[in-house]
C-alpha cells in the first residue's frame, strides 16, 4: 500500500517502526497525538494497529472509544474501507467485534460503555480513540491492563481533539508524562490529503472559538458558555410556520426531571425555527402523546434510551408507538452535536421564537463542567435544566441533511417541459 503521510505522521510512524516495519525497541511507550480535524490522527491510529498486527505473531492490540455505537460506526468502517480483509490477509469476526490475522494477532474493538469488556482482558497495545470523550480511570484502567508480550514495547496510542479535563492536564498544562511522545496537530498541517475545499469551508462556517480550538489544536481557546455564539438576534417574534416547511419534534424524556419537546421547523433556505415547546417532570404517557400531536403527527426525534426496560413502566418507546407516535432515534454525540448548534448560530440559521422562554434560558445557561471544579477531570456539560437543550441537539442534527423545496419549484418545473414547437423545430429529442 502507498500512503501519503504529512509530517506529524511520518514522525510518529518513524518513531514506532524499523525499516522492517517491525517495532523499534526504543519507541515510546505513551505516543499522544492531539490536534484539529483533519489533522490525520484516525489514519494514523489505523495504520499502527494494521502493521502492529501484521508483522508481529501473538498480538492482541485494542482500539477503543466511548461507545460502540461510535465505533462502529468510525473505527471499524475506517479500517475496513483500508484495509479489505480479503486484500490484506485477516478475518473479519463480525460476532466478537474482532480482527483475527493468520499470526495469531487480534485487534480487539471494545467500548468504555461497557468497561467490564475491556478490564477483564491483558493487551500488547492499546490504541484509545477520541480520547478525550473517556474517563481518566478508563486510561489509567488499560494502562494496567497492558500485560502482553508479544511487542518489543508495550504502546497506548491516544487520539482526540481539545478539551477541558484529563487529557489537557496530562498533556498541555504539564510536561508530557516520561517516555511519551506528544504531537499537537493543526488541520492545516494536513492540507495535502484533505478535500480541496474542506478548511475553507470550516473557517467560513466556524465560530472563532472552534477555529482556535478545532483548526488551531488551541488546547486555551475552550471556554465555559457552551453556546458561546447565541446571541440576542437568534431570539425572534412568532411568526408564520408555512405548509411546506418541514417540521419535527425534538423529544428528551426524563423520568424524574423534566421531560421536554420542541417544535422546529426547516425552510427552504436552510433556516431552522424552534416555534415552541413542552414540558412536565413525570408526564404520563398520554400526556406525552398528546403533547407531541398538538400540531397534528410529525416525526420526533427521540432519546433512544427510552427502549430500555422500565421497572415500573416497561418500555417508553413501545408505548410511545402503539399510540401512533412516530418516534426516530436521535444521534447522541454530543460533541458533534453541540458544533452543530453553534455553528449554526453563527451562520445565523438557527432561531428560537419568543414565546418559549424556558427553552431560551436553558440555551444561555447551558454550561461546561468548570474545569477546576469537575469531579472526574472528564469533558462534559453541567447535567442540570439542560433537558431543550438535549431535545434541540437532537432536532437539529435530524434536520441538518432534510432538504425543503419551495414549492414554486415545482410549479416552474411544469412550465419548463418541452412543448410540441420544441419538438418539430428539432430544439429537442
């Protein structure tokens, strides 16, 4: 396989590997290599584990993140679309999430949601993903768990973007950790193998604050006001939701806090409307049901924890559907979730109207976790009067990809056919 590999990834793969593509013996045991999007730590990640694997006999290497959701939905499709296993000699076990190569190596895909997974195992390397979604004693337990032997060095590879909590402390505040490489990483140090348009397109469309922090690598530039970009024009009187705009509900169920629905809408410009809201701590479920049909059925977007098993209720979700109650499961990234918002917001296409000043002080209170007062050093938000904002989260991120059609589009469409003229002056065939 030819790659193209920008500087930061030459040194790191000159720093793991001989010429042989067999493990240096002086390679650090701690490699961390953080920075913007783009910047080519995924590739990178995918690459070590491939050669790890493949050259060396006995190898049980992990790649893990948060979820497993997120991982299979990045990890696992990255390297297959990399590496095809009928290509490059290893077998795919779909069942044990694993890649298992003729030497008896394994590269093992587990998720923190479930450490137990994880803890009860002994690897040779770990390869940690977005690792700034993870706890410190998530790290701090896979470090001791690297028992193996079949590696020259025992190596724990960590990847993520910057963030208040563990990473930033172990990282950027101090001197990195002895016998550990650290790389910062800009996008802009992988120009080459990026899309033509793809930093032009982040710094037109991306707060100052996420330019600093997610093009920049800027470990100093995160700041606590969550939806630093909200400002006093995003707030607008009620108006005329039309016909063809496409609406949907954002629903954020809470047990014992409130459970909370937005109303939003999608023009055909691109605009999206949070028209009005709902919420109640312990609604019944026909109150939820009748909440949701206030302007007659609409998708809604929903947490799909909802699908566990209740002690006391069975499963919110089935309930919610056999009254009729179209319900689609939301993508819970928060990370990703909260650029969206905001880099809406700053590209003035996100509006809340007036009237729902619940949803509006939820939004301007919405807060990260202060960093000297986070209990876990771990990235996240204050978990406290956030529920509209979950349920917007969720909304908007459904909405992102919905085209609206005006439809004078389709009045112009019948006009443009071609006549019986066009045909016998041979204008068309």
């Amino acid at each position: 396989m030819k790659v193209s590999l920008n500087y930061n990834q030459s040194v790191i793969f000159n720093t793991v590997f001989n010429e042989n593509m067999t493990m240096r013996k002086d390679c650090p045991r701690e490699i961390a290599f953080w920075g913007g999007y783009g910047s080519g730590k995924s590739w990178v990640s995918i690459l070590l584990a491939y050669y790890l694997c493949h050259y060396h006999e006995g190898v049980q290497l992990l790649m893990t993140r948060y979820s497993y959701r997120q991982l299979k939905d990045t990890c696992i499709v990255q390297f297959l679309e990399a590496f095809p296993p009928d290509e490059y000699g290893y077998t795919h076990m779909k069942a044990d999430h694993e890649f298992h190569f003729g030497n008896g190596s394994k590269i093992i895909f587990r998720s923190f949601d479930d450490p137990r997974k994880i803890l009860s195992s002994s690897y040779d390397a770990v390869i940690m993903c977005q690792a700034e979604e993870l706890k410190e004693e998530h790290f701090l337990g896979a470090l001791g768990r690297m028992r193996g032997t079949a590696l020259p060095v025992k190596l724990i590879f960590t990847e993520g973007n910057p963030r208040y909590g563990w990473c930033k402390k172990r990282y950027h505040d101090n001197d990195p950790p002895e016998d550990c490489l650290y790389i910062r990483a800009t996008t802009y140090s992988n120009r080459k193998n990026l899309p033509k348009d793809y930093i032009k397109n982040m710094e037109e469309n991306f707060p100052p604050s996420y330019i600093q922090q997610f093009l920049e690598g800027n470990w100093d530039s995160t700041q606590n006001a969550v939806y630093d970009q909200l400002m006093t024009h995003h707030i607008i009187p009620r108006q005329q939701i039309h016909d063809h705009w496409y609406k949907c509900i954002g629903l954020d169920h809470g047990t014992r806090v409130d459970t909370s629905i937005v109303f939003m809408a999608k023009d055909e410009s691109g605009r999206i409307y949070t028209y009005d809201e709902w919420h109640k701590p312990q609604p019944t479920i026909n109150e939820i049901v009748q909440a949701c049909n206030r302007y007659g059925p609409m998708p809604i977007i929903a947490d799909y924890s909802m699908k566990v098993q209740d002690r006391d209720y069975g499963s919110w979700w089935r309930d919610l559907q056999s009254h009729g109650l179209n319900l689609i499961e939301a993508v819970k990234e928060k990370s990703g979730n909260i650029l969206l918002v905001n880099q809406l917001l700053f590209q003035n296409k996100l509006f809340f109207f007036d009237n729902i000043p619940y949803v509006i002080d939820q939004h301007k209170n919405y807060m990260y976790v202060d960093k000297l007062h986070a209990n876990d050093d771990q990235f996240k938000v204050v978990k406290k009067n956030d529920h509209s904002c979950d349920a917007v989260q969720y909304a908007v991120r459904h909405l992102k990809n919905v085209e609206v059609k005006n439809p004078s589009a389709a009045w112009g469409l019948m006009h443009n056919k071609p006549t019986l003229d066009d045909y016998v002056k041979g204008k068309v065939y």
